[in-house]
C-alpha cells in the first residue's frame, strides 16, 4: 500500500472554528457544534489524531441516520445522594458527556464523591478530554464509556466486547497538566486504524483482524479490533459494560449478540474531592511525580513520562507549529465542505 505524506498543518483556533462550522452545517445546534469541536481538537493537539476531526463526516452521517439526535435535551431521570443518572437521548458525545462531568463534580462538593452515569449517548471522542475538566477544578475523576461489539474477546474469534476506554485524572500544582490517563481495553484505538486508512499507510501486527478473524496489516480490511493484554484487555471490556451499561438498565452487548440491536452507548464520570480525605493531596501528587521523573531512564529510552505527559508536550508544540492534518483526512473534510457549503480556511485548501 502506497504511502501518502502529503501533510498541511493548520493553528488549532482555525480548525476549530472550522470543525464547528462543519457540525453545524451538518445538523448540530451552535452550542453542540462548539463542544464537540472543542473535544476534536484537544485530541489533535495532543497528537491523538484518532480522536480528532477525522471524526467529523462520520457525525455529519450519523445525524442524517438519526444516530445522533441534535433536538436531544439530555437530563437526569433518577439517583440518589452522590449518584445521578442522565439520558442523553442520543445527544452528541461531547455534550453528554460534558454534562456528566460537571455533574459529577457538583455532586463531590456536597458528597465527597460524586457518580453520574449517563445512558443513550453517542461517540465521546478522546474521554481523557471530561476527566481532565474535572481535575482542573481540583477534583479527582475517573470517566468511562461503552458501546456495542467491536473488539474480539479474548479465545473468540468474534466481536464480544467493545473498545470500552478508561479515563483517570489527578490534579497538580498545574491545573493544566494534572496526571491524565486515557487509555483504551483494545490493543489500539479502532481511530487510529482509520487514521492508518486515512494516511495510507499499513498497521502494525496484532492491531485487527479480517472478516475472517485473521490477523491483518491492511487498515482496509480490519473488521474488528484485539484486545490490550488478551484477556485482560476483554475482561476490563466487559467490567466497564457492567458499570457503565447495566447500572443503567441499557445493556449493550448482551442485546448486540442476542437480538442484533445497537442500543447507542453509555458513559459515566465518578468524581473524588481531595479534602474529604484530609491532606494535602496534590502537593503529595507531585512529590510522587518528582520521584518517578527522578528515576534513572533505560538504555535506549526516550526519559521517563508520566500518564498523559506526552500528550501535553504535543499540546505545547502543536499549539504553536499548528495541527497537522495527513491528505485523506483533509480531502475528506473538503469534500464535507463542498457538500454543505462550508467556508474552507486558508491554507488548508
């Protein structure tokens, strides 16, 4: 497969008002379009372009199937004490689940801890984004979402259980830099094989598998995804369906492979307020930080980083060298554009 290095880079502020432009062209309220661009682009800046604008004719196309509801008004049908449970009625990821953050974090100041799950919303996007927010008003937060099968279980050569990601984040003396990991249960994120799509360029083994449940390197013919760590990858997979799916009576994969319907997703954020514990918890954070830059790098390492330290270094570089975008994302979204008659900025035509 040929490779394309054709790249055209763009300042972060310009794709996002572009992002913005062409989610509401598509069908997305002003205010949805905004959050959700915001999200995209936090992702491209800290070099998960998986999760960034490549996602956006996908949105556009799930608002034209009716997957995505854009007259949704996502709100809280039960709870008690520190839980709270919101449907999202297929509202837009972003929106959901920003919701689910602020409301977890609110429920902590009086609680201590807060819970909020939020049933029926659709794709979040990069889910370190919502555990971050919480941390930058001093709390610490876990963030988790479901959906149907797209990854094999572990000794299956079926999809049994999705790419459930998991998101924890403790604040530091830096709000803008707390300890921020964002993971996903798949050996890889299914975006970075459309981003292998997009640029053209194989992926490495034990990503995905054929329709036959074989191993491949052609981004093309990935049908389903394999687990991180076998079946501890799955295992981890399947615990987040039960916290995240069936907390909130709207199982996913059990009424996938039972009855072959896609009931949306789920999502939830748990939110910890540090001065319920009694100490002085983020000084602590970065003296554990402290200890484990400190500690001697191996031969052949790049250094010794922290969870989401990576991520926010790119942030600093893309932020000022721009965001760069591989030729089939950017033709993509041109022909988005034409499509809804979207003003296309500088430089990226």
């Amino acid at each position: 497969m040929a490779e394309v290095s054709d790249m055209v880079a763009i300042d972060a502020d310009s794709l996002r008002t572009f992002a913005a432009d062409l989610l509401g062209a598509g069908g997305f309220s002003a205010d949805q379009a905004e959050q959700t661009a915001d999200v995209l682009v936090w992702a491209n800046l800290r070099g998960a372009d998986s999760h960034g604008v490549l996602r956006i004719p996908r949105y556009v196309e799930m608002v034209e199937l009716g997957l995505i509801n854009p007259k949704a008004e996502p709100g809280q049908v039960s709870g008690k004490g520190a839980v709270a449970v919101i449907d999202a009625q297929r509202a837009p990821g972003a929106v959901a689940m920003n919701l689910a953050a602020r409301t977890a974090a609110q429920l902590s100041d009086l609680h201590g801890i807060g819970w909020c799950a939020v049933r029926a919303i659709t794709h979040a996007g990069a889910i370190g984004y919502y555990a971050q927010q919480a941390a930058r008003t001093g709390h610490v937060a876990i963030a988790m979402t479901a959906s149907k099968p797209l990854m094999i279980y572990h000794g299956s050569r079926a999809e049994g259980v999705s790419t459930n990601p998991i998101a924890i984040a403790a604040p530091t003396i830096d709000p803008d830099r707390p300890l921020l990991l964002d993971m996903s249960t798949a050996s890889v994120a299914i975006g970075k094989i459309m981003a292998a799509r997009d640029a053209g360029k194989p992926i490495p083994s034990g990503w995905g598998v054929d329709e036959k449940g074989e191993e491949t390197s052609d981004p093309r013919k990935v049908k389903a995804v394999l687990p991180m760590a076998g079946a501890k990858g799955s295992g981890l997979s399947l615990m987040i369906e039960v916290l995240a799916s069936l907390m909130v009576a709207n199982p996913l994969i059990s009424v996938a492979l039972t009855e072959g319907r896609d009931p949306g997703g789920n999502g939830l954020v748990a939110a910890l307020d540090p001065s319920a514990f009694g100490n002085d918890f983020t000084l602590e954070v970065d003296r554990l930080r402290s200890a484990i830059k400190d500690l001697p790098p191996a031969a052949g390492s790049s250094g010794v980083y922290l969870p989401g330290e990576r991520g926010f270094d790119e942030m600093e570089r893309r932020s000022s060298t721009g965001v760069p975008l591989v030729q089939g994302t950017r033709s993509r979204l041109l022909a988005l554009a034409k499509k809804l008659n979207v003003a296309v900025p500088q430089g990226l035509a």
